[in-house]
C-alpha cells in the first residue's frame, strides 16, 4: 500500500509530546529546549480523507508554538500533495511507511477507514511514533487487545480519538458526576441516528459499516464515560441488520449494580433527536441535539453554552474543530511524561536517552486503554446479539 508525506495537525519514544495547556498555570511557561525556543508536538496525518481534513483544520486553531503538522501520507502520492497544498504541510508521502520513518514526526493521527486500524496502528507505533487513532480503536476487542499490547512493547502513548470526550461540555459533565451534584445517577439515555444508508461505508460490510461502530460507539461511550469505567452486570441487545449483513439500528441496555441503567440507540437510516440525558437522585443533565460533540448543557433546567472555535477552511462534519480538544489532550500528555527534563526533543527522538522522570503517560486517563478494551467488548457483544459478524472476526 502507497502513502504519502506531509506537514499537518494533529502524538512516543519516550513519550514526550512536548505540552501545556490551552491556559496556561498562573505562574507557569511553555516548555523550551535548551536554546529557550518553544516546543511543538509534531503531528503527523495518516490518510487524506474528510476526517483527516477536519483534524487538520482543528489543529490549525490550537498556537502554532504548540501544534505543529510536519507530514500527511495517503495511499497516494497525489492525494497526499493536494492535502499538504490545501493545509501548507511540509512534506507529502505515497505510502505510509514513508512517513512512519520520518524523524520529525512525534505523533501520528490515523484517520483512516477502521478497517485499517490494526494494521496501521501496528505500523507506525513499532516505528517508535505515538498515536491518536480514529474510532473504533480496531473491529473488534482482539485487535484492540492485539494494539494495546503493541503500544506496550514499544512504550509508545496512544489513545483511541474518542474526541467527545474532551470537548469543555463532557469536562464540564465529569466534574458535576464527581462532585455528586446528581446524586445517584439511576438512568442514562443516549442516542445518535442519521440517514446514512447512501454511504458506502456506512452500509457495506467489507468497510467496517453498521450503525454500532460508526454512530452507536458514542452513545455506548458516552454510558461508560457516566459510569466512570465500570462494567456493567448485563447487557441485552435488539436491533435489524441490512441485507448487506451490517446492523441498521440497534437498543443497547446495560444494566449496573444498584438497578442502575443505560440505554442506547442508534441507526443509520433515520434522523433521531441525538440528545444524551443522565438522570440521577438529586437532578439531571441534558446534552442537547448533538450528543456527540456537545456544545451546550442543561443542568437542572438552567443552560450553559460551549461553543467551539470558527474554522478556517469548510469542515466535512459538524463542529469539528472540536477535534482540537482531544489533540491538546495527547499534547498534555506527552508533556507530563517528560516535564521534569531540560531537553525535551532530545529525549524524545531517543528511548535510549530516556531516564526514568521521562517515561511517562502512555495513555491519557480521559480515554483510558481500560476504557477502549471495554467499549470494544460491548460492541462484540452487541453485534452478537444481532448476529453482525466481520471477517475480522472469523481470524
């Protein structure tokens, strides 16, 4: 397979990302090298597609002290130029295996169909590179588990781009969860569905289509996300697949300790009103319209807005500069694996160079390996219950 290199947003050695936050501490400077300059993380783009695209924009809103984009590779060399022209990327590869070994790039984005996960995933992480990868992390939990392990052998970060996550609205949600301001939270609903049967890749099975991986992941995620990681004591499924074999809508339940409950819908052949409610003892939240990259909350009937940055080119998809969240996120992380060191870049092109101080996160505790391992382990067991099988699953 041929890709391309080139320079543009949106990752290990010796994790070190170099970063610091999008606000920075009273009191506190960006990290520099020994010659007093700021530091960058160096993204690497692996694929040229609409996604990638939207990432890349995303990136461009973050300082450029902070971000910068080196290197796009496509699985052709056109491709991966015309990309770099739009985004004033450096360099452009025709293969991927170009740009994993390309020295300048810290941290690889993939925003490939996940059908290529695995392999892609494998490629540049025993390269020695960081990765942020699209979701789903893989097909199924065995290339989850076959990635995780990778990440480990190489000690390289890596997180699955679960970008709703880090958006200030899911911040937000996190914090009143841990302060109990809910109290008990007995009941939460999530749903995302949207006339998608047109798509290719939504519906042929060959690319990975089904509503579950492409729409249901962020509800599935989201119920996770409320219930802190825990793994809930049964799940039950309904759904309908497509003559294509992939599902068409699901109903997710997942029943918790303490007659705690999560409900999740998706479909990919109907617009459904794509709101997430998390209801508890002492009150409730609501993620209005667009549950999936939130941009306003009601807490207790009273509404907060969290808008997202303009962009500066068209985006494919709605609200993607939110995408810059979950890149700062990798950044911060990197960071705080070497912020004890004088000589960041060093450091980070050479393992060998790497004292203990340095060694790091390797995942980001927003988006846990933990938490991709279960989310891929409740969608095997959804597409079980429907009778979704990929031949990924056959190997």
């Amino acid at each position: 397979m041929s890709c391309a290199a080139a320079v543009r947003p949106h990752g290990l050695c010796c994790t070190a990302a170099l970063c610091r936050p999008l606000q920075a501490a009273e009191g506190t400077s960006p990290p520099r090298d020994v010659s007093g300059r700021d530091m960058a993380a160096r993204w690497g783009i692996c694929s040229a597609g609409k996604i990638s695209h939207d990432f890349t924009v995303a990136l461009k809103s973050l300082p450029e002290e902070d971000h910068q984009i080196v290197a796009v590779a496509a699985r052709n060399l056109k491709d991966a130029q015309e990309f770099a022209e739009k985004h004033n990327i450096p360099h452009a590869y025709g293969s991927y295996e170009e740009m994993s070994a390309d020295p300048d790039v810290d941290v690889v984005y993939i925003g490939s169909i996940h059908t290529q996960h695995l392999r892609l995933c494998l490629l540049f992480m025993n390269a020695q590179k960081n990765v942020l990868c699209e979701k789903p992390l893989a097909m199924n939990s065995r290339e989850v588990q076959e990635i995780l392990a990778c990440a480990r052998a190489n000690r390289v970060f890596l997180m699955e781009a679960v970008w709703t996550r880090f958006f200030p609205a899911s911040l937000e949600i996190k914090r009143l969860l841990a302060q109990g301001e809910l109290g008990e939270v007995k009941m939460v609903r999530a749903e995302f569905g949207a006339p998608l049967l047109g798509i290719p890749r939504a519906v042929e099975k060959e690319l990975g289509g089904g509503a579950l991986l492409d729409v249901g992941i962020y509800c599935l995620q989201f119920a996770c996300m409320v219930y802190n990681g825990e793994k809930p004591e049964s799940v039950q499924v309904t759904g309908g697949r497509l003559e294509t074999g992939v599902d068409e809508c699901m109903v997710v339940t997942l029943r918790y300790s303490r007659n705690r409950l999560a409900v999740c819908m998706c479909s990919n052949a109907v617009q459904l009103p794509n709101e997430a409610v998390i209801s508890g003892t002492k009150g409730s939240i609501r993620v209005p319209a667009h549950m999936w990259s939130p941009t306003s909350l009601i807490v207790n009937g009273k509404e907060t807005q969290y808008p997202v940055p303009e962009p500066y080119l068209p985006l494919n998809f709605l609200n993607s500069t939110g995408l810059r969240y979950e890149a700062e996120e990798v950044r911060q992380c990197l960071l705080k694996a070497c912020n004890t060191s004088n000589n960041l870049r060093i450091q980070l092109r050479s393992k060998k160079n790497c004292s203990s101080p340095c060694e790091g996160l390797k995942e980001s505790p927003g988006m846990s390996h933990a938490d991709s391992l279960l989310l891929a382990e409740l969608e095997d067991e959804a597409r079980r219950q429907v009778g979704v099988v990929y031949h990924q699953d056959r190997q």
